[in-house]
C-alpha cells in the first residue's frame, strides 16, 4: 500500500528547489551543507565569503552602524510535517528572516536594502564577489520577499557604491519605497511602538531579531514549535481566467512571526520597568492587499511558547515568579491581538546587537570605504 506521509525532509528540499524558476536550480555541490533534525531540514542555499551589514538609524537618520562583517551565509528551513518554511540571512552570527511582506531593494550592483518593522538594514558585498552570486543572491529574494531592482539609484546618487557616502543619498530614495511596501501590507513603519525608556535601542533590537530568527528555525527543527503553534492562510486566488491556480504548497512566513515576538518582549521589558506610560500608539494602517501566496503565522500558544524560552533564557533583569511570568505573557499577548498580524486584516547599547565585539558605530564620510 502506497504511504502518503509526507516526503523525507532532503528529498522535500530537493524537489522544492528543482520547482524554482531558472537560475534557482542550485548545481549539485553550489550550495552548502543539508543538516537533518527530527522534524526538519536547514540547508544553506548560497555563501558569499565577506558581506558587511549596516543598519540605519530612525532615531538619528544621518546615523547608521556597521553591525557585521563576515561571511553571508541564506539558509532555507522545511519542516517535515507542514507546508512550513522559512528563510533567512546571516552575516557573521548576525540573523535576519526573509518574507514576502518584509521589502527588498537592490540598489546598485551588490548593495541591497531592507526594510522590517522598526528596523532598516543595508547589506554590502565587496567588488572580489562574484558577479554570477549576486544574481543567483537578488532570485532568491525575489522568491522569498517583496523584491524591487532599483539599480538606477546608483547612478542617480553619483557616488560608488564602494563609498559609505552612496548609503545616506541611496536611503534619501528608496526609504520611501520601503515604508510603502511595509505599510501596504499592513506594518508599522519607523520606530517600534514599544521602542521606548529602556527599550529604544535599535542596535537592541536588531539582536533580538537575530536572536528570534534563529530561534524560530530551531524551534521547528527540533519539534517546540509544531502545526498547532501556527496558523496558516491561503491567500493565493484560487480562480484565474477559469483556471485555478496552483503556485506551489510551501507556506511563508509573515514578517510578524519575528516582530511580534520582539514587540512582546519589549513590551513585557517595559511594563517590568513600569514605563508603560512611554507606549507609543502604532501607525499601522487598517487594510492590505492580498498576499496571493500561502503565508503562516504563529499564535497566541506559539507566541507564548517562544517568549516562555527567551524569558527563561535571561530576556528578563529577574526572573519573575510563575504567576507574575504568566501576567506578563497575557499582556503582552493582548497587546499583540489589539494590533493584529495583516493576515487577520486581509481576506542603544554599543555592541548590545552581537555576542562578539566587532558592532561599531560608523560616522558617514563621502570618502571614506566599506573594505
């Protein structure tokens, strides 16, 4: 009798990168190595051998920081149960996630920009990268986020690309760009709402986005997290000029699976402090537009199930007694469903963003170089 489990994780990542449309079917032996888990597959899609990655300040827009320079490494997450994958990148030990509701902009040759809730990065790769990476690089973001060409902006700023001067006239641009394609879906744009007191550090809040990514991947691999954690949408049109439409069964995440956990923990550091008068009111708007793919997104139990593992990990200045962690997950948990997830709208400390020493703080000079 034939089985219909599902298929084994390798041979899942196999078949889902042949369906890739061309140049994204990886040669054997061009990407990295597959690692097995109990309940899934990681595999690093593509390694450039030295990227830099900057983020941009809100709170001083002139400001931005050199976070990373290192290896760049995109790794794809597929669990074995579910439609569920997840993508993200990493410069050095440094993560960030892919999504399809988080923007990408190219902006000159091998510069790219994204845009995620409350932050905003820059990635660099030197000239020695290969010219045939970078594309293969700009499709894979093509097919796991909002991604736009923007190459002209290059030429436009009349500044190389190589220069840290180009980076403050290339955000003048395309910032624009960003906060409509973030606010088009339904997230909030510029500093977090619960960006505030003790909270307000970008460069804090980067690192705790690293830190949820990884966390998010792991959690799948080893079975924390499973499909009663998640709720997923099919937000693909079904009917097409009479034909129904067939994309693909993998679901995305959305880019609130990794904000709201953030959001939850700034919050819960902010009602700790009793500086919950400093909340700011969220500039999200009321609507979005179809997604047109199938997109997942953690719930309440999966949201309380991750912040439980951070709090006990040391997220918290103390540790709080049981009764008192459990208020503080249902607040935080609150607050998260008075500002929903699109899904359900549709249908600064130096160094405090890395555990090694190489975060610093950059001053923009037009002559001045990334190498």
């Amino acid at each position: 009798m034939a089985s219909s489990s599902a298929p084994p994780p390798a041979s899942r990542m196999a078949s889902f990168l042949s369906r890739m449309p061309k140049p994204l079917n990886i040669p054997s032996g061009a990407a990295g190595r597959i690692q097995e888990y109990s309940m899934g597959t990681i595999m690093e899609v593509i390694r450039a051998d030295s990227a830099v990655l900057m983020l941009m300040e809100y709170e001083n827009p002139r400001n931005f920081r050199i976070l990373k320079r290192g290896n760049f490494v995109l790794k794809l997450m597929m669990q074995t149960i579910s439609t569920i994958v997840v993508a993200a990148c990493m410069v050095g030990d440094m993560h960030w996630p892919l999504a399809k509701d988080a923007p990408v902009v190219r902006v000159a040759s091998r510069s790219f920009l994204f845009a995620l809730p409350g932050l905003l990065y820059a990635l660099w790769f030197p000239p020695t990268t290969a010219e045939s990476t970078v594309t293969l690089l700009a499709e894979l973001f093509r097919q796991f986020t909002h991604y736009e060409d923007s190459q002209q902006v290059a030429a436009d700023v009349g500044v190389s690309e190589d220069q840290l001067g180009f980076w403050q006239k290339a955000r003048e641009q395309v910032e624009p760009i960003l906060r409509a394609r973030l606010q088009g879906y339904g997230n909030f744009t510029g500093k977090s709402p619960t960006a505030v007191g003790s909270q307000s550090s970008e460069l804090l809040r980067a690192g705790r986005i690293s830190d949820a990514t990884e966390l998010v991947m792991k959690a799948f691999l080893i079975g924390l997290l499973n499909f009663t954690h998640c709720d997923i949408h099919d937000l693909r049109p079904h009917r097409q000029n009479g034909r129904t439409v067939t994309t693909g069964r993998e679901s995305y995440p959305t880019i609130v699976v990794f904000s709201n956990i953030v959001e939850a923990l700034q919050f819960i550091w902010v009602i700790a402090n009793d500086e919950g008068h400093l909340l700011r009111p969220e500039n999200r708007p009321g609507g979005v537009r179809p997604f047109g793919f199938k997109v997942w997104c953690l719930n309440r139990s999966g949201l309380a199930c991750l912040l439980r593992v951070l709090i006990y990990a040391g997220e918290m200045p103390e540790r709080p007694a049981n009764h008192q962690l459990g208020r503080l997950i249902e607040r935080a948990r609150n607050w998260n469903s008075t500002h929903p997830p699109p899904l359900e709208m549709s249908e600064s400390e130096e160094g405090e963003a890395s555990t090694s020493d190489d975060s610093q703080e950059t001053s923009i000079s037009a002559s001045e170089g990334l190498n």
